[in-house]
C-alpha cells in the first residue's frame, strides 16, 4: 500500500513540517492545497518547493484546487491555467477539479452538459502542458457530480482518458451509496473516516472526517481492499478534515498508528 498525505490532515503545520511529517510516516509523496490557513508552498517558488520534496524521498502527487471546475467561465479558465502553470513549475504530477457543492445546477441534463462543457474546456490545456487532472465526486446530496459512472462515462466521450483520472475518496464512495468503482481510471485513493454512531449517512460532513479505526462506519477497509484487488496501485492519501484531527499534539504517532491498523486489516483481508 503506497500511502500518502493530503496537507488538510494536518492544516496547521507549514510546508516544510508537513513534508518531515510525510516522509517520517514512510509516505511516497504529498498532496499540497491553495485552500488551507497557509500559502501554497508557503510562498516559496514553486521550483524550489518541488525541490525539497524531492530531496526528502517525496513526490508531489497532487495540488489542489480549482472550484467550482464545472462552472465553466473564462475565470476558471484562467485559474486552471494558473493551477497548471504551478505544477509543472513544481514538478507535481498531478491538479485537482472539485464540482459545484451548493445545491445548484443538479438538474438531470442540466448537470451532464455542464460537465461536458467544463471537460471540454480543460482538456486541451491539460494536453498542451501533458498534465493530468483528478476529478473528485462528492457524495453529498448537494453536489452536482455524485456519481463517478457518471464522470467516467463523460470522459470517455470526449476522449480525456489520457488527461483525467478520478479521485475515489471513501467518505464520498459512501455519501454516494457505493457503486461501481474504476481501479484503471483511479489516479488517487483518499481515506479519512467517520465513528460518529449517532450520524446517519445524510447527517455527514466533512467535519466528521478523522483517522480510520476499528469504529470506522465508511467502509474504508473494504473499499482500499476491493480497489488494491482490482489492481489500483497509486498512492492512498489520508485527507481529514476534523478538527480533532487537526488539533492532535502528536499528528505522527496517530497517523502512523491508523496507517498500521488500516495495513493490517487489508492483510487479514487479503488472506
């Protein structure tokens, strides 16, 4: 299992702590954000932040964000461009598209041509900059891309196989009531759970986000299991956004402890 970590897991740490962190957890590389308390990279040229990750054993395996991707306006154009732009400069592998998450534009017909529209738009600048993105459903309700059939069925029309992977992140697999899953069309793996026992599944948000145990009501073993037999082999990046989480003295020890329960439980699954 290649695991990685997703800087809102640990929001309050700057760039180069996260980066001791992830390569201290054994970590193949790092997912880096533009929506958390700190500045991309910490403001540090692209170039050289790309640097130091690669100095500590680590890739860069994804940046996020652009949102609402799939209102598609010259000024998300222009922020895809720029996102893009960064990580090459980087030398991250990877951008992330998240879809509209505010109750709007769900209409049957109305949200497929805005995805094609929004798909359509960024393909060829991910061709130009031979750059792939990672398209994230979200498994709430008010989201206007909740299924991934729905996504990978799209891509495949306008021949983005290429260009677009998709984000299987647990929590949403389980928003979302399951369904099928694309090991080949998977690009990143994002884990977090949720132990709550009071919390229908509709009563779920991020908030609730925190490290896979054995109270975890998502499913994650299952899912990494299914996905890991199916033949995915990229990086499984723990995204939480509680926070508890968040607010952990010692980020490492508990980190490190759910990694090895997860690593355990797959082997007991796989045998």
């Amino acid at each position: 299992m290649q695991t990685a970590l997703n800087h809102m897991t640990v929001p309050n740490i700057g760039y180069v702590a996260f980066l001791d962190l992830a390569a201290k957890l054994g970590c193949v590389g790092v997912e880096v954000r533009n929506d958390i308390a700190h500045a991309l990279f910490d403001d540090l040229n692209p170039a050289e932040a790309g640097r130091i990750a690669s100095d500590k054993g680590l890739r860069l395996v994804g940046l996020s964000q652009v949102y609402p991707f799939n209102d598609w306006t010259a000024e998300r154009k222009v922020a895809v461009e720029a996102l893009i732009a960064t990580a090459k400069a980087s030398g991250a592998e990877t951008i992330s598209l998240i879809p509209r998450n505010d109750g709007t534009a769900l209409g049957n017909g109305e949200r497929q041509a805005n995805l094609r529209i929004a798909l359509k738009g960024v393909l060829p600048l991910l061709q130009d900059a031979e750059m792939t993105a990672l398209v994230e459903p979200l498994g709430f309700q008010r989201s206007s891309l909740r299924s991934k059939t729905e996504l990978v069925d799209m891509i495949a029309s306008i021949g983005g196989q290429g260009h677009f992977k998709i984000v299987h992140d647990t929590f949403h697999h389980a928003l979302a009531d399951g369904g099928p899953i694309y090991p080949e069309m998977t690009g990143i793996v994002h884990i977090s759970g949720v132990v709550d026992p009071t919390l229908s599944v509709g009563q779920m948000e991020d908030e609730h986000r925190v490290l896979v145990d054995e109270k975890d009501r998502l499913g994650n073993i299952e899912q990494i299991a299914a996905l890991l037999a199916a033949g995915y082999d990229g990086p499984i990046s723990y995204e939480c956004f509680s926070p508890e989480m968040h607010q952990h003295a010692d980020p490492y020890s508990e980190i490190k402890r759910s990694f090895d329960f997860i690593s355990s439980q797959i082997q007991a699954h796989a045998v």
